[in-house]
C-alpha cells in the first residue's frame, strides 16, 4: 500500500497521536495537544497517491469535528453522508458515490486489518455496525472509492475506509460528557510499559435516552486492550476489543399519520421495537523488514451476536399480531492476510516494486432466524439457517516508477468463495464453491505545475447473501417457489483525476467516476428472501478542497454529484434513495492552550424514493459547533448539534404499510425518521 509523507505540525485537536484524546458528540471529551506528527487530507501527496479519490484523515480531523453518532467518523470520507433511520444500536444508514449502502453493502470498513461487514448477516448483505470502536483510540483512516486496489475484494466497489487503532498513549486520561435527553458517556484511558512493547487499555459507558416520545434506553459498553512492540516498519501487536449493547427504537413512521395529526414526528408506531448486540475479537498485526522485502502479516477471530425487532409495515400482513419480526444472528468469525512486497526491482528497467498476498475471510453462523413477533414474543418462526461462508484470496501488484512523471500500478486478484447453508426447509439447503478474478490498472501521470492526473480501471465484485443461493421455495408460506440467485456480482469501475498542490499547505482534487454492476441483488430480511434486480449504471463527479495555513487555522470543503441509474428502465430508470447532490465544509481553530472551536455543515439534497422520480425526498441541512478552552491538563468543550435546529429527516423511504383502521390493502406513503432536534452537550477530560 502507498505510504503517506508525514510532516511535523503542532495542530489544535483534542488529543495527539500518543495522547489520550477524546471523542466529539456522541463521542465527545476532548483533549491537551502537543507537537504531533500528522498525515491529513491537507499534506502534500504528489508522487504517493494513486488515485485522487484516494487519502488518509488522521487523528486531528477525526476527533476534531462534532459528532452525534459513532458512524460519523466515516463522513470524513468526501462525498459520504452517514445517517441512521432506527436506535442507536444499530448500524448506520450509509450513503456515497450513487449508492444507498443501506447498512454497508458495496462499502468495506476495516479495523486494522479486521473487516466489520457482515456476509449473510440476518439484516442484510454486508451489515456494518461500527458502535464497538472507540473513537480515542482510533489513530487514522484511510479511504479509497472504487475497486481499483488489489487488496481489496468483496464489498468493496463502492470504496472502503481502513481504521487503525494507537499504539500507545502519552499520558493517562479520563473524561465525562453530559448533555441534553439524558446523555451521559464516561471515558477513560491509558498505556504503560509491559515487557519489550506497550499495553495500552481503556473503555467507556454511554447512556441516552433521545429526544423520541419513546424513551431510547440505549446502553452501550465499550473496552480495548492492546500490546504493541517495535516500530513503522517491525512491529507486532495484539487487540482486545469487546461491545455489548441495547436499545428501544422508535423506527421510521408515516407521514399521513403525522400530517393527519395522529403521531408527533418524534412519535413512533410499536413501543416494543429495538435489540441487543455484542461483539469481542482477538486480533494480531505483524511488520517486518527484511532487507529488500517487507512482509506484513493480520489474523482475527471474534464473536458477534444480534437480536433485532423491527415493524416497518404495522399491520399490513398480520392485522391481529402487527407486522413486527426478529431478526437474529450469532457467529464467529476468523480470518486474516500476509502479504511480501519485493521493494526495488526491476520491470523493462524501471523501479518496480511487487507485492503478492494472501487473504482468507470466513463466517461460521448458527441460529441466523427470522420471526415474527408480538411484542418481542416470538408468533410464527419464517426461517432458522446454519450457515458457513468461507473466502479464500490471493492478489498480486506491481507499482512501477518508468520516468520522472509516468508511473503505473497494475494488479490482479482471485477468490474463490464456499457456501454452505443447513436450512429448516431442507430443500432450501445445499453447498457450492464459486470464483471469480477481477484487473486492477492504474496510471500516474505528473507532478507538472506541482498537479498530477490519475486514470484508474479495474473490477469488482460483491458476493450475495448464501441463502439466496439455495432458497428454492418461499420460507413465509413454505409452497411458492422462488429462483436462486448468482453467489457473485461483477462489478467494473473507472475514475479520471487530478491532484494540485498550489501550495504546502493547500490541496484540491477532483475526478469524474463510473461504476457499473451486473446486477443489484439484494437480501430482503424483512421477508427471508433474495430479490434480483437489473444491471445499473453510476457515474459522478467529486470536488474537494484542503487549506491548513498554520498550525490553528483548518478549512475543508467536498462536493460530490453523483446519479445511478437501472439500465433496464421498464420499472423506472432512477435507483433509489441514492443521493444526487451532497457538499460538506468545516473550519477548525484553536492552538495548543486556550480558546479553540470548530464548525461543520452537511447538506444532501433531494432523491428519488421511486425509481419512476415521482415520488422524492426532502433535503437535509445539519450544522454542528463546537467551542472550547485548553489548559495543561484539562480541556473543557460544548458541542451544539443541528445549531438550527433544521426539522429535516434522516432518512425517508417509500412503501405500502397499514394503520389500524384502514384498508386492508394499505397505502403507500412516504415513511421517515427525523433527524434529531438541536442539542447541546458539555464534556471536560483531565490527563495525568
């Protein structure tokens, strides 16, 4: 992977990259600085980067914005809108590049090395429920869009973003944020020396009500233990990370009952909705040097488990019971990746550098059930699978330096992927192996006038839910048949790009995109089936501009247009709930010691809800602020969230559902969750 230059700064943030720092908002308790080393989106990577929708955040943009929710860490990928549509528990509703991720499908998130999506998960393909990071111990994120790296596979064609965690803390740390419907975190820190390495460990507690006429009752625990020894380039280390949580949700409702005055529109339909989940993972990372050679080595293995109650349709198939169903899903999973790059050989002459890996991923499931429920009482059972994915990779690339402003990166990688599903309805059981091979070509053209060009091709892929493979009849009813599904989608990407470095501390970017997908499967978990639908086209623009003057003055601005669309048009051209038009922009400021504030705004604009465009959304607009004061071992902060107060909605989707009441066929309306009202929360941090 490309390295990132580093440049020495003393940045106002909440805390330093060997600091215990502290986490906005949701996350929010804030942190002393000192001189760190920082490689964000404002540094200088002209002859690094191989795309230029490609980069790397670090610690001061991460902790340095205002945060609601933990999923927002990602909206530091340009052109990305994290949202969420249900309780706090559950994963965030994720949308970039003409995609409606729903909760992560086509977009991967790693944690050194650790994939946090979720094949077959009993929510969806691709599930990504990020609630157990703790935003202070996460060093830096990198991002790519498009499937054009060769270490990167299934779940990926939209982009991916690389989490890594510290490697120790400068000092201890401990702090609290309380702030309005009943928040409350408790955080705290600290690293000490622990043989040849270093144990850094710490945890927090969160509690928030919300301001729903439901009470949220979200309870969150978080805790990370880690050993790290040795350096950048020959290192090892070893993380403990567990989560446990649970919640009541409020979920989506619809509009005619708000417009008719029925429900407030922070009301809800069924009280009874909400879940638990916890997760805890063993993982290993390992780096070394060994002359020319660099070898770099993760493996993992955890636990994770879900039970979730959802009600989207009220009483629409069950006018007795209500509509609500349980979604569970309980697994282990494992896997891992070692990779050598051969530094400083030769290809036709030119400087080349080969790197050849090997990754394997796989996903044990047992009791991955759908039911519906009354209450959380368990009414009729749909479907109880036991399932097994298993993947198994090898990639190889060559980066090649041929002159002073051509350089190439080509690559290419090879699944091969075993599906085993043990159904309830034997005829819906069976095993397969299945593989696919997809190009990765990248070309570098520059620096000239300190601006490069970029034109990256390549394919992809994502894999579909094992179940649909081998559904052959309909778990609702147990008689209408139902037609498999392929166990892979081919994906095929390309992206034009610049890079200008106008000067050391400004950078703008900017590429024009496509993607094309062979087919947009998808699981329906709210129905216990696999739907296929057509071919789509996406294709977009991204603008995006960093200026750091100084060492306490930030500002950022990204837009990004984007439009997806089916290429069989005969149910409506437009794919739904992708976001057409999304901007976000921020200024930074403060030093070290005293005075220090930030502010960001969000904007998406309206979508389509149908794929005919008659029916759309409305627009968002969130604000959020954050003023502060620094000493030398406190640090005291206000977050305000949605500073307008905006009566904007986080999400909206267009369905039949029914009230009680009305007619048993039900209407078709627009059904919302609404973006939580202003609120403000305090936080205060002391470091020994």
């Amino acid at each position: 992977m490309t390295r990132f230059p580093a440049l020495i700064l003393t940045v106002p943030l909440l805390a330093t990259a060997q600091e215990a720092p502290d986490a906005a908002s949701d996350d929010s308790v804030l942190g002393a600085l000192d001189s760190i080393v920082v490689t964000g989106k404002a540094e200088n990577l002209l002859g690094e980067a191989l795309a230029a929708s490609k980069g790397q955040s670090d610690r001061q943009e991460l902790l340095d914005r205002p945060y609601l929710r933990r999923g927002e860490l990602l909206e530091v990928v340009p052109g990305m809108v994290v949202t969420q549509h249900a309780g706090g528990g559950k994963a965030n509703q994720y949308f970039v590049r003409g995609y409606n991720l729903d909760h992560g499908t086509d977009f991967g998130i790693f944690v050194d090395g650790m994939p946090a999506n979720y094949r077959a998960h009993g929510h969806g393909q691709g599930y990504a429920d990020m609630n157990f990071l703790i935003p202070e111990f996460v060093e830096r994120l990198d991002y790519q869009k498009g499937p054009y790296d060769p270490r990167m596979g299934d779940l990926t064609t939209a982009g991916s973003a690389e989490f890594s965690l510290v490697e120790a803390l400068d000092r201890g740390f401990a702090g609290v944020t309380v702030g309005e419907d009943e928040y409350f975190r408790l955080v705290a820190g600290d690293s000490v020396q622990a043989g040849m390495g270093t144990l850094t460990f710490g945890g927090e507690a969160t509690y928030y009500n919300g301001p729903w006429l439901l009470e949220q009752d979200f309870h969150r625990f978080n805790g990370m233990v880690r050993w790290h020894a040795g350096d950048e380039e020959n290192f090892f280390n070893l993380t403990l990370l567990g989560y446990q949580s649970e919640w009541t949700s409020s979920d989506q409702i619809p509009e005619r009952a708000v417009f008719a005055g029925q429900l407030d529109p922070l009301g809800f339909i069924d009280p009874t909705n909400g879940g638990e989940s916890q997760r805890y993972s063993l993982s290993m990372n390992w780096g070394r040097q060994c002359e020319d050679v660099r070898w770099r080595a993760n493996a993992y293995v955890g636990y994770y488990d879900l039970d979730l109650y959802s009600n989207f349709t009220y009483f629409l198939d069950d006018p007795v019971n209500g509509d609500q169903f349980r979604q569970s899903d309980q697994r282990i999973f494992f896997g891992g990746e070692i990779s050598a790059t051969l530094e400083d050989r030769k290809l036709f002459g030119a400087p080349t550098d080969y790197t050849l890996g090997f990754q394997t991923r796989n996903d044990s499931i047992w009791d991955l059930e759908l039911a519906r429920t009354r209450a959380r009482a368990d009414v009729n059972p749909i479907r109880e699978d036991d399932v097994f994915t298993g993947n198994y990779s090898v990639f190889a690339g060559a980066e090649t330096k041929w002159n002073d402003w051509f350089r190439t990166e080509a690559g290419v990688r090879a699944d091969a992927f075993y599906f085993d599903v043990d159904s309830d309805l034997p005829v819906n059981s069976g095993n397969e192996w299945d593989g696919i091979a997809v190009p990765k070509l990248n070309f570098i053209f520059g620096p000239w006038a300190d601006t490069e060009y970029y034109m990256n091709l390549g394919g992809g892929f994502h894999s579909n839910d094992a179940r649909g493979l081998f559904t052959r009849i309909d778990p609702n009813d147990g008689v209408t048949p139902v037609a498999p599904v392929d166990p892979l989608v081919r994906t095929w990407g390309a992206e034009i790009g610049t890079r200008s470095q106008w000067s050391d501390c400004f950078t703008t970017t900017a590429s024009l995109w496509y993607i094309y997908s062979e087919s947009e499967l998808l699981y329906v978990g709210d129905a216990g089936n696999v739907e296929a639908g057509p071919s789509t086209d996406r294709y977009g623009i991204e603008l995006a501009g960093y200026w750091r003057p100084n060492d306490w003055f930030g500002f950022d601005a990204e837009i990004a247009l984007s439009e997806g669309r089916y290429t069989d048009t005969s149910g409506g051209a437009f794919v739904e709930n992708q976001v057409p038009f999304i901007i976000s922009s921020g200024i930074t400021l403060g030093d070290d010691r005293g005075f220090y504030g930030a502010l960001r705004a969000r904007y998406f604009s309206e979508r389509p809800l149908t794929a005919n465009k008659t029916i759309e959304s409305e627009d968002s607009l969130q604000v959020n602020a954050r003023i502060g004061y620094r000493l030398e071992n406190w640090d005291f902060a206000i977050d305000v969230l949605n500073l307008l107060d905006r009566k904007d909605n986080d999400i909206e989707y267009y369905y039949t559902s029914r009230l009680p009441g009305e007619a048993a066929a039900g209407i078709d309306d627009t059904h919302f969750h609404p973006a939580e009202p202003r609120s403000i929360r305090a936080s205060v941090s002391y470091f020994w």
